[in-house]
C-alpha cells in the first residue's frame, strides 16, 4: 500500500534501469539509498535475472506502476536483453500516459551517440541480439535506446 502522500497513484515514483554488473554495487546503489533516505519511493531489482527470460510479475507490474524512470546507461547495459526490454516498455508506458510519465536517461561512463547505435559500443551489442532475437524485437529495442538518448539526461564518468 502507498505512502498517504502518494498522490500519483503509483506504487512508485522512480524506478531505476541498470545493468547489474556494471553500476549494482557502487553507483546505482548509492544513488537507490540517496532516493530511499528523500522518502522516494524507488524500485530497484536485487535479483539478476536469467537470459531470455520475459518481463513479467513483479517487473512488469514495478515498470507500469512507476512515474519516473532512470535507465542507468553503462558500458554492458546493451549486452543485457533484460535492459533493453526495460527500456523498451518505459518507451511505451510513457507514450501511452498522456505526460504522466517520463523518462530520465543516465549515461554512466558512455555517450548519448553510444545510446543512439552511432559507435560501436551499443552496435556491436545489437548486432550479437540479432542473431538469436527476431528481428522485431530487436527493432524495438533500437527504436527505443534512440528515443530515449534523444532525451535531456545527466552525464557521468565512472572514475570513483
């Protein structure tokens, strides 16, 4: 049940987009309990989750009943199929929410032009789904880390 001051109607108000390896234990973390100890009501996945699975239960139902998403773009953030699907759907909640949802990008250690497939970073990543995932599906994935790169976000290096 929501906080009395959840005046949304969301279970929560952010709801963090990450690859495990690269961020979990050292930025995204920080950034998580940062948001907790504000009284934000932030979702962030613990488990890793196994290749190929499909977005479902708690995660799908975290990413519709979120306000605010920060996909957290790192160096292995592509390579994850997860991620991509994560962003994908934030892609079409926020198209379907008539404003009420947004999407704040966060480029850890890589470029927007990295998030936008104009280097190889992302590319060759893509490249590599290609070749297991239907070609739809990996068209999606596309067209939304190009949206969502296009987006005013936050840059950082991972230099601490």
């Amino acid at each position: 049940m929501a906080p009395p001051n959840n005046t949304s109607g969301m279970e929560f108000e952010v709801f963090l987009s990450f690859r495990g390896p690269d961020t979990r234990d050292n930025f995204t973390s920080c950034l998580y309990y940062d948001m907790v100890e504000k009284g934000i009501r932030v979702f962030k996945d613990n488990e890793e989750l196994r290749v190929g699975e499909q977005i479902g239960g708690k995660l799908l139902q975290a990413l519709d009943d979120t306000q605010i998403y920060i996909p957290i773009f790192s160096k292995g953030f592509a390579s994850s199929v997860w991620c991509l699907r994560e962003v994908a759907h934030m892609v079409d909640c926020t198209s379907k929410s008539n404003g009420k949802k947004e999407i704040l990008p966060l480029f850890f250690d890589v470029k927007p032009d990295d998030v936008k497939l104009r280097t190889e970073l992302y590319s060759n990543a893509l490249s590599e789904h290609e070749k297991k995932y239907e070609p739809d599906e990996v068209k999606r994935w596309k067209a939304a880390l190009r949206e969502v790169a296009t987006r005013l976000g936050w840059k950082r290096d991972g230099k601490e």
